[in-house]
C-alpha cells in the first residue's frame, strides 16, 4: 500500500475554473462528421440529420465549446463551400485526409448542431491556403446583423439572426511540415497579426487563437511561439497548444506519467508568452488555449484504416483514428484533465480531440449504436463538477519509478470548490498499477464537511489494465461506487485502487 495526503485550505487557490478548459473538437476527419454528428437516414436521426443517440451522449459527456471544421482539414477548407443550397455544393478532394468532402454539413449545419447540443462555436479559419481576405468575409458573414453582401448572403442562406461567435482559431499547426500550406513563424506570425486585425474590424468583441507549436518536439517549439508573439501578442488573446501521448512499448508507468510532460509543456509557453510581453512592454496577458490533446496511438497511423498515408481510394468518410480506450487511458486522460485545472491561471480553454469516433470519447457505427469509451468518464464528471474556484493542492504523495520521468507522484490530483454550492470535488488519479493508495485530504478552514458521493474508474472483475468498451461490449468500463470514504477529524480518509480514477464530492456548511 502506498500513501498520499493533500492538503487544502479554503484560501489557497489558483482562480476561477476556466469552464472552456472542458471544449471538445470536431473535424470534417473520418467519421466524425459524417456518421458521427450527421446522419441522415439513421434511425434516430432527427429531421436535420443530427444523430439523436449521439447529441444525447454528447450532452452527457458535456463539453463547453467545440472547434470547428479542423484541424489540418480547415487547411485547405473553403468555407463558401460549405453554406447556401446543398445539392448546390460542389464536392471537393480534401488533400489533408485523403477524402472526399461532400460539403452536406458546413457552417449552418453546425450552428444549429451546437445551439441543440448546447455548446459554443470555435470557428477555425484558413491560414493555409488562404488568407485575410477570405478570414474577414467569414467573421462578417458569420458576426455582422444585415445590410452587407456577406451578412445578407447569410439571411438568404436561412440564418436572419448573427450567430455571433465569439472564439477564432487563426489558422491551424502551421508550423508542420505536413500541414497544407505551412509557413516559417515570420510568414505565420506577419499573416496571423494582419489576418487579426482585419477580422476584429469586422467584429471588435471576438476573441483570436494564434497557432503556438504543434507538439513539444517541434524543432521549432519556443522559437515558434516568440517569433509569432513578438508580431501579433498586440492582436490575439490565446496561442495554441497541441499535444497527443501514447503508451510505447508496454511502458505503462511512463505513460500514466505523462501529465508531467504536460505540465511541463504548459508552463514551457507561459514562460515564452510572458517573455514577449515583457520584452515589449504589453500589459494585456495572452493565455493559452490548449486546443488539441489526447491520447492518440499514433503509432498505429500506417495502418490500413489510416488511408492519408498509405496508397489509398479517394473515399467519402472513410474509418480514420477510430482509437479504442481501455482502462489505463482513461486513468492518463483524467490526469490531463488534472494538469489543464492546475493551470486553469493561464490555460482558459482546452479541446479534448476529437468529440466523436475520430480519438473520441464517443464512438458510433453508421447505421448502428452509438456509446461511451473508457475515457468519456473522466471528463464527463469534471466538466460536470468542476466549478467555483480551483484549489491549489500540497500533496506529499509516495513515489512511483518512471523510465521517462524519474521517480512521479503515485497520487495526481486536482480539486475545486464552489462557496455557492458549498460542494469540493476531489479527482484522484493512482498511478501504480498494482497497489492501492491510502489517502488523507486534510481539509483547512472549510468547516464541517460529509461526503456527498464517491466514485471510481477502475479494472472491472476479471479485466486487465487493457479492458475497454466495444461495440459488442459497451459498458465493461466505467464508474462504480468507491466504498468506504469517510470524514474523520476534518480529514477525508479513502483507500484508492491500484490503476484507478476517482471523483469524490463533499458537501460543506455554507459560510
Ligand atoms: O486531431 C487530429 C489531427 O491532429 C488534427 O487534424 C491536427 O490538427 C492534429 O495534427
């Protein structure tokens, strides 16, 4: 057995919890759209072809904001393509993902999808093979009332009211080499300051993304995100992050340490973002918006189900990063929610990749069912809890040894608490594969407290660490009672499970 114990007290906290830190994706990639979202003809798709099965588990799921159309597909996006009479819509080659795009669902489409999912619009444009022209007509024809070609053209297209997006990505990992239309910082940084500044003479109050590295081992990272500050920290309010991690070679201690990596990540670019600004002597902060993250085995990608990189038939919708979780991502997954709140100072909004079949928490077959991975659990129950301000937490933790880090906390874990509800969530990750945690939460000056509910993520009966929901199988992982937590001497005592994720909920007397 090993042991943790943490520390909270009421006056010791990070800040407000950002709710856009629980954003999700989705791209015109595989089947995320199409047959995932979007299916007419499916026997529970609703007149406007939105599939209810998976608009109800997206509900459940709860993200806050969702980006949109990509991704490397918004790349080469036209996005006119997309609006107006649909048998009018010309059918594309989409050079990102090797596809074929029909255009059936495009800006309209996912407006109203978002207003029925109850999530808000991020809207990436095209920096890639375009530029600021086509950037302002979108921000005018999506933000501007009436009276103008690009806002009529939208009434005509059935939208009389603006829908009024407030968040823009500029552009999308253009410092990949794989990324259609990639630039140098210089080019980048020179085009996302101009394309920005024209968007918000269209719409003053929207909020900019400007595109930071797209993973740490960029051989750019650091230099990438300074250059393009030191151009556009003036226009843009968030710079992007991107990170994707997998287990390699049944390393799995290292893998369930990888929210060190990304912590480390994030306060790698609020040093840089705060370099710029000191440097030129701004007064505006820019923060983060960390709008791709995931566990991806990306390893996999030479696969036949990955067509965009094997010699392949132009196809519609094709099965692309169909990814299936099992118990030990969903452990990491809730450790990256954890690292995201831990920073909930500088990272404002965060976008799990992607929200259905494409590395997703949602998983739905064309004509077939739709249902929950392991790893929708995690951020179903944060973004569902976590509210008020978010804690900051001394943990003294028993070590766990890792190859890739060293020796890590056995016990990660985030925590915040809202005065209004008088509730504490507490989310527990135990990194060690084979012995529980006996924990104690010392809670400081939050007065009489009981627990309201308890709730663990772990191997199911007879499963291993590789046990994850299937089509035939859709409910072997998920969340079942912890047992015996208790409140004694101001101080939560639990025993977590080896392997496991956990929320607890505490009710305390309100002030
Ligand atoms: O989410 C899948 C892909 O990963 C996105 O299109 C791209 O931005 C990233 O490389």
């Amino acid at each position: 057995m090993t042991t943790a114990r943490i520390t909270i007290d009421r006056d010791f906290t990070i800040g407000d919890v950002p709710r856009r830190l629980f954003g999700s994706f989705v791209e015109h990639m595989g089947r995320c759209v199409y047959t995932g979202i979007y299916e007419p003809g499916h026997p529970q798709a609703d007149a406007r072809g939105f599939r209810k099965d998976v608009l109800a588990l997206v509900k459940e799921l709860g993200p806050t904001v969702v980006r949109y159309p990509g991704g490397n597909f918004v790349s080469g996006y036209l996005w006119e393509d997309g609006v107006g009479p649909v048998e009018k819509r010309p059918r594309r080659l989409d050079g990102a993902w090797h596809t074929i795009e029909t255009n059936a669902f495009g800006l309209h489409e996912f407006v109203e999808w978002a207003k029925e999912a109850d999530v808000e619009v991020m809207e990436a444009v095209n920096l890639g093979t375009r530029g600021v022209e086509e950037a302002r007509a979108l921000v005018e024809y999506a933000n501007h009332p009436s009276g103008t070609y690009w806002s009529d053209l939208r009434r005509q297209n059935g939208a009389a009211d603006p829908f009024d997006i407030k968040l823009w990505c500029l552009g999308n990992e253009l410092d990949g080499p794989w990324q259609i239309g990639g630039k140098t910082a210089q080019e980048y940084g020179r085009l996302a300051q101009e394309t920005a500044k024209a968007m918000k003479f269209v719409d003053p109050s929207i909020e900019l993304v400007a595109v930071g590295s797209s993973n740490r081992q960029m051989p750019t990272f650091g230099s990438w995100e300074h250059t393009v500050l030191t151009h556009a920290y003036d226009e843009v309010d968030y710079i992007s992050m991107h990170a994707y991690y997998q287990e390699h070679d049944g390393d799995a201690a290292s893998f369930l340490a990888e929210a060190v990596d990304m912590d480390a990540f994030i306060e790698g670019v609020i040093a840089t973002v705060d370099a710029v600004k000191a440097a030129g002597k701004h007064t505006k902060q820019v923060d983060i918006s960390f709008d791709e993250w995931n566990v991806w085995y990306q390893s996999g990608l030479e696969t036949e189900d990955q067509p965009h990189l094997v010699a392949a038939q132009w196809r519609e919708h094709p099965r692309l990063i169909e990814d299936t979780y099992n118990v030990t991502d969903a452990v990491v997954v809730g450790t990256f929610l954890h690292s995201l709140l831990r920073h909930g100072d500088r990272v404002k909004i965060a976008n799990q990749a992607q929200l259905v079949n494409v590395i997703a928490p949602i998983r739905s077959e064309e004509g077939g069912p739709a249902w929950r991975q392991s790893i929708f659990w995690p951020f179903a129950r944060i973004a569902q809890h976590a509210r008020g301000r978010i804690l900051r937490l001394a943990i003294d933790s028993s070590q766990v040894s890792t190859k890739r880090y060293g020796d890590v906390d056995v016990v990660d874990a985030a925590a915040t608490w809202d005065e209004e509800s008088g509730t504490i969530a507490l989310f527990l990750a135990n990194r060690s594969l084979t012995e529980a945690s006996d924990l104690t939460v010392d809670l400081r000056g939050l007065g009489a407290t009981t627990v309201r509910s308890a709730e663990v993520l772990t191997v199911p009966e007879g499963g291993d660490r590789l046990v994850a929901n299937v089509v035939d199988d859709q409910d072997r992982v998920g969340l079942t009672p912890l047992r015996g937590v208790d409140v004694v001497d101001g101080a939560v005592r639990a025993t977590l499970p080896p392997l496991s994720w956990s929320v607890v909920l505490l009710d305390t007397a309100r002030a």
